[in-house]
C-alpha cells in the first residue's frame, strides 16, 4: 500500500470526524431554539411540553451525546458496519413501529447525501482500488461512508427518550449540520489523493436510465458486477429527488400517494384489501360532486366563520388563533358534508376524490404557512368551495402547471404576502384581493381569470411605485437631517474654538453661537460639511477678523469686520437682515467693553441634547458592527410585543454617523428607526428576525409541503 496514501487517509479521517463532531455541536446549539418555536405552533399543551421536556433533556445530555458519537464514528472505522434489515423486510409490530419511522428517516438522509456527491463517491471507490492493490470497494466499504455517519447517530441517540415527532427535528438538523460535512470532505480527499497522484484524472459518467423493459438486458450485458451501483443509489424515487421536480410531477406524486392512503385507510378499517366497486363515469362523478358542493345543506351546516372578511372597510382586523383554528375546522366540515352528500367515496371516480382531498390539502397548507398574513388566509378561506368546483369539473387544474385559476391563486397569495399589511389593511392590496374573492365566489366556477389577473397586477403595480416614491422620499430626508445634524456639530464646534481664546461681551457671544451658526450651518451643507471650501473659509476669516478687533477694542477695526461678515450672512440668511442691523447698531458700544465680558466656559450655551433613548444592556461591539454589515434591501420580521403580529419590515439605511438603523415596511413607509445597539439587541432576542422574500411561486411550494406530509404519513402510518 502506498504510504503517502495511507498518512493521507488517516489524516483525512481523524480530520473528517472532528469535522462531523463539529456539525453535531452546532446542531445541539441551535435545536433548542427550533423545539421551543415547534412549542409555539403546537396545538395542545401535552405536545408543547414534549417538545420543552426534549430541549431541557438535549441541553443536559447534550455532551453525553456528542461523546458517544465520536466514540461511534471512530468505532466504526475500526469494525465492519453492522447490518441492519431493511425497511420493510420483515414483518413490523407495534413495538418495532418507531424503530421502523426512524430507518426510514435515516435511510432517506443517506440515500440523499450519496446521490448528492454520486461522482465523488464513484472516484473515491475507484481511487482506494487503486491503493488497496486492485480490491474492489463498494460505498458501504469506505470509510465514513454516508450509512456509517447516520448509524454512529442513530446509536448515540438510541437512548434517548423523545417522541417521533422531537426524532423528525433532530434528524431534519442532522441532515443539514452534520451530513452536510460530508460534501465538503468527500470532495477534499479525492482532491488531497489526486495531487499525491493517486489516479489523478478519472473519467466519471452517470449512466443513462434505461427503459422499464431494457433495464435488466441492459444490466446483464453492459454491466460488470464491479461497476453495479451501490444499493443505497438504486431506489429510484431516490433518484428522481436529485433533479427538481415539477409541479405537475409534485401533482402526480400527491394523486399517487393520495390513493395510497386511501387504500391503506380502508385495508385498517376492514382488516381487509377494499373491494373492487364498479368504475363510475367521470360525467357521472363530477354531476354527484356539483350536486353535493350546491347543496343547500353545505351553506347551512358548515358556513365560513369568518363572512366579515369578504366585505370590512376597516383598516384594522384582529385574526386570532382560535379564529383560524374554526376557519380550518369548517374547511373540513365541508369536505366531509360533501362526501356524506355524494353518498360516500364509493360513488365518486378517484380523480374526483383526489381533486377533492388536493384542494383540501391545499387551502390547509395555506393556513399553516407562517409567511401568510391571518387576514389574508381567511379572506382566501372562502374560496375553498369553488376551487373544489373549479378542481372536480377541469382535469387540467390538476395536471397543468399553467392553468389560469392555478394562476390566479398563486398570485393573490404571493402580492398577498407582498402587499397586505395587517395594520392597515385599505393601505394596500386586500380591497383588490376582497373584490377578486367575491367575483370568484359569484361567478359559479366560472370566473374571468384574465381580467381578475390584471385587475391585481395594475394594483400591485401602483403599489410598487408608491413604495418606491416613498422610500425615496424618507431616505432623502433621513439623509438631510442627517447631514443638517452634522453640520450644526461642526459648525458649534468650530464656533467655540474661534471663542475660546478671548474675553468677548456676552451679546457678541450670543451672535456667534445663534446668528453665525445658523449661517456656517447652511454654507457646510452646501459644501458637503468641507470646512476648507472657500465660502467657509471666507466665513471663517470674517469671524476671526471681527473678534480679533472687538477683543483688542478696536472700534473701528471691528465696525468695517461687523460690516464684512454681517454682509455676508444677509446673502444668504436676508429674513436675518434686522437681526444683523440690531446687532451692528450695537457693536461700536460692544467693542469699547461696555459690557460684561465673559469666558466661552462661562456662557457657551449647551447644545440641545438629543432624545434620551432608553438605556440598553451592554451589547458586543462586534454584534454593532454586524448590524453594520448587513445589506441595505435585507428583509425582517419586527413583533415590538409577544401580543402584536410580526410585521415585514426592509433595511432602508444605516447610518454610521448617527449609529441608527431605519426601517420601512413593505408599502415603503417608515416604520422603525433605531440605534445600532438596540438593532444588535433585537436581532439577539428574535424582536428582529430576519426573513426572505421569495420571488418563486407559492403554489409550488405548497404542493411540495402536501408531498411532503403524504410520504411521512405513509412512512409513519399516521393520518395526513
């Protein structure tokens, strides 16, 4: 074996397994905050303080933990990865059922980190061939190998009691901390054994799927054994999560695992497979959902708990919790009177059913999406029924990606999301949306798609170039009191140096601190605060002329100065002019002493002192300079009270001059403006959150949420 080699692997492994402990650490350091805000959403208290109890016991074994997973992946590299059955194997009780949820979890996590890194994988197997003399590795041989990472986790936590639901969080963080690290490490050691010259160029092509019937010809001929894919590659709906998937292949997926369900359930409900019923004709299918979704009996027993949505002027509406929790209860009430009106699932076609259960899904998601203003989803919450209707009579809603009412959803949602502010609903988009809504609701699913379409976009339209004006506006007159602040600091500044050095009556002083500010003020401002710019200087030289001459009594001396700089002053500052004859009316008396003379110390007046904010806990000066690295155009959530509803809030400026931050919200009006410390202070303490605004389509993230939740029901045997 080549020694080089051998020091290289070695090196790379105790390197790698620091690198994996790591992502472990950061794991424990940030699941706390995750359990406790899953605390905050979940829905009754024994589920909160699962998730409470699962952080205090993570934060306590947290050490424990990180431990024996070091003591696993270095035990692992010593022994033969054990082997375990495969999901699905052998039979499961109800004792193996949450052994079998959390190999599944597990086996997916694999199988994405080794499709994630195919080619580097395939040249790390090729290139430990080649130092090993020829053996022939397959991806369960070599070390920290993807399975062996995941097992050293699962049996560093195997004795931890938390329920599934604490297990799906942790192995979601795992995922993203820790199996993460395998991207980064797989590539540094094929590139470390390339520049020592081990196979340093490897042709890698991922071979071409075959079709279903060619597959295994293709596999016996063109194949050698060695050079088979590793099992952990060859589930093909593995595969398929590689690419991205469209929507239209997320809607098929959803109908698949739709009747999956469905089968499963009835198979539970009879202890038997479901009986073949005679097919219905989808012309009979649809006229049996039309009937049930126009019954009267729907309107009557299951009316939307919220019909003020549809038609409120008021600029202010509170949703609630427990109002959202009864919009979604009727959302279900009326898809199961629906089915108890069409005589039961037996009578409908499965495309209906599935059109039916999608939308179902769909406005549920809807509601549970945290980005979606509570206003928003119960305006929307009135379209369920038609877009059932909608859904049931046009096969093309749920295959074409392009369809107008899918459309036409995803951009009231996403300008929803955009443009309605909760505090001032009439402010932006939501008359619009309340008038869309209605015109859906009238129009018996048929709406104009095209003109309800415009009729938004010229809306969000006029929006964007209000904010835009706005927050043009605000900044330039940010940036001017900004500038005007300054300007007056430097000209006092400057003002109290001329003085300084001279006994002056206390008039001449008054002068110069309110008259001659006022005017070096506005000639800094004019010069971008240059106090070398000639119009400066010329004030400068005036002003040291005069109070040289009044100093040293020189009458006449100090009249023709007064009569310069007094001059000059009227040029720009003339509703000044009979201040500044007062005052030179006076001066021939002032610079004889007939009158008090005082110190600068003794009468500078004091500045006016800002407003006093309120006193903050020490914060970190490298948190403050954070604050000052963030991006002007970076998005946040501001809640100012546990109570309010967190606010979309945008960076408009920072201000290294003053130390402030200011924010605007989403219609471009000022909302917030504060110190660096206290910015840095409510970053810390989630009062500022930060927040991405998404420019891609909501529906689709919504069909891949409902995937989602169909395949960890189907794996977990629970309802979705």
């Amino acid at each position: 074996m080549n020694q080089k080699a051998a020091t290289i692997l070695s090196s790379w492994r105790a390197q790698t397994i620091e690198r994996l402990c790591d992502g472990l650490n950061l794991l424990l350091d940030n699941v706390g905050e995750t359990l406790v805000d899953f605390a905050a959403k979940s829905e009754n208290v024994d589920l909160q303080t699962s998730f409470f109890d699962a952080q205090h016991l993570l934060t306590m074994r947290g050490d424990m933990l990180l431990a024996r997973f070091r003591d696993e992946l270095e035990k692992f590299e010593q022994e033969a990865t054990p082997k375990k059955p495969a999901p699905g194997d052998e039979t499961l009780s109800l004792l193996e059922r949450e052994e079998y949820e959390r190999s599944v979890a597990l086996e997916t996590i694999t199988n994405n980190c080794a499709l994630r890194n195919q080619q580097n994988y395939h040249a790390l197997k090729q290139r430990l061939s080649a130092i090993y003399g020829g053996r022939k590795f397959q991806l369960d041989d070599l070390p920290l190998n993807p399975k062996r990472v995941a097992h050293a986790f699962e049996n560093s936590i195997d004795r931890l009691e938390v329920p599934s639901r604490v297990l799906l969080v942790l192995f979601t963080l795992f995922d993203r901390y820790v199996m993460g690290e395998l991207d980064t490490a797989v590539s540094e050691i094929n590139q470390r054994l390339a520049e020592a010259g081990v196979l340093p160029t490897i042709r890698y092509t991922i071979p071409k799927r075959s079709e279903p019937g060619q597959r295994a010809n293709a596999a016996s001929k063109d194949r050698e054994p060695e050079d088979a894919p590793d099992s952990i590659l060859q589930d093909e709906q593995s595969v398929s999560r590689s690419v991205a998937p469209t929507a239209e292949q997320t809607m098929n997926d959803i109908s698949r695992l739709l009747s999956l369900q469905r089968r499963r359930r009835s198979y539970q409900e009879l202890g038997e497979a479901p009986a073949n019923y005679p097919p219905i004709s989808p012309q009979e299918s649809q006229r049996r959902v039309n009937e049930a979704i126009d019954s009267p009996q729907l309107a009557a027993q299951a009316p939307n708990p919220a019909p003020q949505m549809l038609v409120t002027r008021d600029n202010k509406v509170v949703v609630d919790k427990e109002l959202l929790l009864k919009v979604r209860e009727t959302l279900k009430k009326q898809r199961a009177l629906i089915h108890s009106l069409m005589g039961g699932s037996r009578n409908v076609g499965e495309r209906e059913q599935n059109a039916i259960d999608i939308v179902g899904m769909l406005f549920e998601a809807i509601l549970d999406d945290e980005t979606i203003p509570p206003q928003l989803k119960t305006l929307l919450s009135h379209l369920h029924t038609p877009y059932l209707k909608i859904a049931v009579n046009d096969p093309a809603f749920l295959n074409d990606e392009q369809h107008p009412a899918r459309l036409l959803l995803d951009r009231m949602l996403q300008l929803g999301i955009r443009w309605v502010d909760p505090e001032r609903l009439r402010t932006g988009i939501y008359p619009t949306l309340q008038y869309c809504v209605r015109k859906i609701i009238d129009s018996k699913g048929a709406p104009d798609y095209q003109y309800l379409s415009d009729e938004i976009e010229r809306k969000a339209s006029q929006l964007e170039q209000a904010k835009k004006v706005s927050e043009k506006r605000i900044l330039e007159s940010e940036k001017g009191q900004t500038m005007l602040q300054r300007a007056r600091q430097s000209a006092e500044s400057a003002t109290q140096t001329l003085l300084r050095q001279h006994k002056l009556p206390t008039e001449v002083r008054i002068f110069f601190h309110t008259l001659f500010n006022d005017y070096l003020s506005l000639l800094l401002l004019r010069n971008q605060l240059d106090p070398q710019a000639p119009d400066c200087r010329q004030a400068l030289d005036a002003a040291i002329q005069l109070i040289e001459r009044i100093a040293q009594q020189d009458v006449p001396g100090a009249v023709a100065a007064g009569e310069r700089l007094n001059q000059l002053i009227v040029q720009l500052l003339p509703h000044y002019e009979d201040k500044i004859a007062s005052f030179q009316q006076r001066l021939p008396k002032l610079a004889r002493g007939e009158s008090a003379l005082l110190t600068e110390m003794e009468t500078a007046p004091e500045l006016e002192p800002e407003e006093p904010e309120e006193e903050l806990p020490e914060v970190d000066d490298a948190a403050v300079a954070r604050v000052l690295e963030i991006p002007v155009g970076s998005w946040f959530l501001l809640q100012t009270s546990p109570s309010e509803q967190p606010v979309p809030v945008k960076l408009l400026w920072s201000n290294p001059h003053t130390r402030h931050v200011l924010f605007v919200d989403q219609h471009g009006l000022k909302r917030a403006r504060m110190s660096l410390e206290q910015a840095a202070l409510d970053l810390e303490n989630g009062t500022l959150r930060p927040t991405r605004v998404r420019a891609d389509g909501i529906f689709v993230r919504l069909l891949t949420s409902i995937k989602n939740k169909l395949e960890t029901s189907l794996s977990t045997g629970t309802d979705a």
